[in-house]
C-alpha cells in the first residue's frame, strides 16, 4: 500500500495504545497513521461529497 501524504510504503503495525486489537497502517517515511476509524471516515467524508456533486 502507498502512503496518501508522501507515497511511501504503507505497514500494518499493532498499536497498544490505540486498542489491544488495534491494527494500524504506518507509513515508513513520514510515519502518516491511519486506523480504521480514520479510513472509516474519509469514505464516509468522500462518499457524501459525491453525493452532493
């Protein structure tokens, strides 16, 4: 997976602190954090500015 922000390579990474079953994807260059949340809410954000187009 590429990173958004730099185009780097994206990982799965666990993160503890998050959630103990928190799985993360980590960019390894600009250490971008994405979690399912945040993926969540892009869709929605992307999705409901298609619909108003």
């Amino acid at each position: 997976m590429t990173c958004v922000k730099c185009k780097g390579l994206m990982i799965h990474e666990r993160q503890p602190a998050v959630s103990s079953s928190a799985i993360v994807l980590r960019c390894l260059n600009c250490g971008l954090l994405i979690d399912p949340l945040i993926e969540q809410n892009r869709n929605n954000h992307l999705h409901l500015r298609a619909k108003a187009a």
